[in-house]
C-alpha cells in the first residue's frame, strides 16, 4: 500500500489523458471510511494549466450538494502534485456496464435505460442552475455529458462525474483551446466551437439516451473524421431506422433531445427528465440495481475488502440470562390472623375470650391460650398454633430436600467444570504485514479460481466494399461504414447495408474462415418506400 499526504491508496480505478483514480482512505469531511482520490498524472503535475483546471473543477464542485452528482470533500497538493479527494461511488460508470452486456449479448431495458438518463438529468438541472456565493447564477455547463461520466452504484442510484470541463457560461460565453469532450455526444454548436448554453448538456444526455435504448451510438463512426461527419453533414438518423417497436412517445423524445435546432431542442434537463418518468416505474432502481450486480463483483466496503484481506471476525454478542420464572407465591400458614390483646386484623376472625388458665394447670406446651371463632366454630389459639408448627416443620423439610439436591447437583457439575485445565494453548506468531497478508490472500485465491475458459474461436478478417458508403450492420449491431475491414469469428455472418440517407440497402450472407481474409462487393438496390 502506498500513502499519499494523509491518504491510503488502496487501488487503482482508473486513468484518463490528464488524471488517475484510486480508491483510497483518509480523513473526510463525512467521516466516510473510504473515498476516490483523483490524482493529475505525474507527469503533467508541473504543468500550470493542469493544476488550473483541477482548481477549477473542485471550485465548481464545492458548489454542487445534489444526490445526483459527485460530492468533493477537499481539493490540495502533496509534493507539488495536485488532488481531489472525492465521494466514492459503490459502482461503475454506464460505459462499463454495457461493455459487460454486449459481451453477454444483452442490453438494457427501455425502462433502465429512461430510469438513467433521468437521474442524470435532474443531477445536471441542479448544476445549471447553481449560482454562486453572491447569488448569481453562473450557468454552469457540463460540456462532457457520456456514459464514462455517468456513475450507476449497487444500489441503482445514478451520479454525475467529472466537472473538470465545465463553463460558467455567464461569465465565459467563448471556449478556448480547441473542442473538448467525447465527440459522438456533442451537438453541432459544439463541434463548430460556437458558444453554449444549457442545451448542450440535454443534447448529450440525449445521445446517451439513443444508445441506451437503441444499441448504437447516435453517430457510430469509426474514427473522429466519420463522426464529424455524420453529425454536420449527414442526415439526422431516425429512431425508427436504428430499433423497432420503440413506443411512440419515447421516439418524440428522442428526436427532440438531439435535434440539431437549437429552438426545437428540449429546453432544458428538468424538461427532458419529467418526459422520461412515464417510462419507469418506482422499481427502476431496485431492477437497475440487479443488473449491475450480475454483472460485477461486489465492490468492497472497507479497507480490508479492499486490500483482499480476510475479513475481520466480529465478537458475538454477550448473552442474556435467561429470565427466571417468577418465585411461586409462599402459602400463607394460616387463613387468619391471630391478634392478643388488640382488634383482629381479619374480618372473618374475631377474638372472643382472652381467659388464661388458673396458675396450677400446665398446658402442652406451656403457652396462654384463647379462643377464635371461625364461622359457628370456636377453635383455640393452641389448636392453631400446633397447625402452623407442623406446616412449619413440612416446609422445613422440603426446604433441606432441595438443599441436598442443589448439593448433589453441584458435586456432579463439578466434577465436569472444575476438573483438570487444558494445556495452554500455543502463543501465536506475530501478525504479518498488510501487504504480505494481501499478498498471499490473492495467491491463495488465484489457485482456487475455476479452471479457464475455453479458448474463443478462431476470427478471420472481412473487407466490404460497396458502390456507396453504407452502414454495415449485424444483428442491428453498427460494425462500421464501407469501405470496412473488419474482424469476425469464424461461421456464417448475415449483414445488412444501408445508405446514410436510407434510400437504398442491401442483405448479405458471407462465411468468414478462421485465420484468413474474406472481401465481397456490394452493390446497393433502391430501398422500396
């Protein structure tokens, strides 16, 4: 494990061209065990512009508190190195979860794909309409919306990354330094570097909307050339060419989130967010949530997780004693109440004679005597006493019953609980390093690991060409546009043509043979209307 100022790097999550990931654990404003730590490349930490555009990210962020969008606890630097210590998300952005389901050859759901889009939007609204400490709006501008900036966690929830690009469009109304951002998801005022507003976030979150529901990007290019291409100059694609039996509703969204018309465009993130809610039910998260941890392995909850250590045993927790039942209630000696020389305490008894034999007579047992009367009755205070004596006696004897019982049972109990100790156990050896614990947890789980996967089958390479470019697509899969070279497993392959403007097309059966080059030319038929 490395450290970095006060902070534990505990994994690396990933990179990008200006900066790295870790998951890390270190002091938090929300006393949070673990966090990210983004980190600028070391080789660009000495470089001034670099170092601004971190400042200017946490500057932005520190002002964004919304559960749809990334939290930033403290932004610094550890040896000239700048940093952003940042809320964790227990997840994993959408481009990677949809890599996992087109390697299963899955897709999400129309309703995962709006319950996304829809916490993402209301995430961005709550950051276009932030304003600053003076209470003037600032028109914050994401300007880097994509499915790489879109964190889904365990739970379903949905978070908004990575303002590193963001404009305050009310105070800088022109970009500098050339376009930045991910092109397949930028509207054409951004490509031709014209100023922005809001719209340009909707426009992105609306390609992210097209390939979620579609199973393509808006502009699926093969290169930056073909992208700009195909989103200045080509005819905008219509949901109905790209997925069929999409519900009619969701297509009028579709096509007025990308629209190319800044006036017909949907307005703004809220507007694109409540004509989403009628394409998800309360469960979205619950159903999204379920996905995404088929598709990957927990993510860890503390740092032990994290490190691959075993985890920490729990003490169990004290035992109650059991309770005891309640003590039966002694039996009273006597159903009256005896009183010499004053008024009885007992209404059914009354003292009638209080007479004491002459001195020469003795009695049994040589105590006074008097009368009680019990109902038509008279009974004498001896004659009760002598009663009371022998229940006395009776109890007695029970009670030493018990006693001896209680003894036997003690004798025999201890004879178990008292009996020779147990060796000592051995001392145990000292405790290794977390490193070399970690060490040998992930070896030990390399060997327990399913043996591997049979090998994939053999591919061969297939080059199209055409009489005109065309869209090449299998299984509604964008495989590029002719002229294409492309790789393919080994079998039987049924490809579909289209021309941009989807006026002519073309059906083709070709066999691709393992480890060696196909071509076939394709001549385009009218496509009847």
């Amino acid at each position: 494990m490395k450290r970095f100022g006060p902070y534990q790097l505990l994994r690396r999550l990933g990179a990008g061209a200006t900066a790295e990931v870790f998951l890390a654990s270190g002091p938090n404003s929300r006393g949070a065990e673990l966090l990210a730590l983004k980190l600028v490349l070391p080789h660009l930490a000495a470089d001034p512009s670099q170092r601004e555009d971190l400042l200017r990210e946490a500057r932005t962020s520190a002002l964004l508190r919304h559960p749809n969008v990334v939290e930033v606890y403290e932004v610094g630097e550890v040896d000239e190195r700048p940093f952003l210590a940042m809320e964790l998300v227990r997840g994993w952005p959408v481009s990677a979860l949809l890599k996992k389901l087109r390697a299963s050859g899955e897709r999400l759901t129309i309703e995962e794909g709006c319950w996304v889009v829809h916490q993402a939007a209301l995430g961005l609204h709550f950051a276009h309409q932030v304003a600053a400490p003076d209470g003037k709006a600032l028109g914050l501008v994401h300007r880097d919306v994509s499915p790489q900036n879109l964190m889904v966690s365990e739970d379903g929830d949905v978070k908004v990354v990575d303002f590193g690009l963001a404009k305050a469009t009310n105070l800088q109304v022109t970009l500098t330094g050339g376009i930045k951002g991910k092109l397949p998801y930028m509207p054409p005022e951004q490509l031709r570097s014209q100023p922005l507003d809001r719209r340009v976030d909707v426009f992105a979150l609306g390609a992210v909307l097209w390939e979620l529901v579609c199973g393509q990007k808006l502009y699926p290019g093969q290169t930056e050339a073909e992208v700009f291409q195909q989103a200045l100059f080509f005819p905008q694609p219509h949901p109905d060419e790209v997925a069929r039996g999409l519900p009619r509703s969701l297509v009028d969204v579709l096509i007025q989130s990308v629209d190319r018309e800044l006036s017909r465009r949907t307005p703004s993130a809220l507007a694109l967010a409540k004509g989403l809610e009628v394409f998800f039910s309360k469960d979205a998260a619950r159903k999204l949530s379920a996905r995404v941890r088929e598709c990957f392995e927990p993510f860890p909850r503390d740092a032990g997780e994290a490190l691959g250590l075993p985890p920490t045993p729990q003490p169990l927790p004290a035992r109650k004693p059991a309770p005891r039942p309640p003590a039966k209630a002694a039996k009273e000696e006597s159903d009256q109440t005896v009183s010499m020389g004053g008024p009885s305490d007992s209404a059914d008894s009354t003292i009638a004679d209080s007479t004491f034999d002459e001195p020469g007579e003795t009695l049994e047992d040589d105590r006074p005597t008097a009368a009680v009367v019990q109902g038509d009755e008279e009974v004498s205070i001896t004659a009760l006493d002598k009663r009371a004596r022998r229940r006395r006696l009776w109890a007695a004897v029970g009670a030493f019953g018990a006693a001896a019982a209680l003894s036997v049972t003690a004798v025999l109990v201890g004879t178990k609980a008292f009996g020779p100790k147990p060796e000592k156990a051995p001392a145990l050896p000292p405790s290794e390093p977390a490193e070399l614990a970690a060490a040998k947890v992930a070896e030990r789980r390399q060997k327990e690991k399913a043996p591997p996967r049979p090998a994939p089958k053999p591919k061969g390479t297939l080059s199209l060409a055409s009489d005109v470019p065309a869209f090449v697509r299998e299984k509604g899969v964008e495989l590029g546009m002719t002229p294409l070279t492309v790789s393919l497993p080994a079998g039987r392959h049924w490809l579909s043509l289209e021309s941009p403007d989807g006026k002519s097309s073309a059906q083709l059966e070709v066999t691709v043979v393992g480890g060696e080059a196909t071509s076939r030319e394709v001549k385009l038929s009218p496509r009847d209307r």
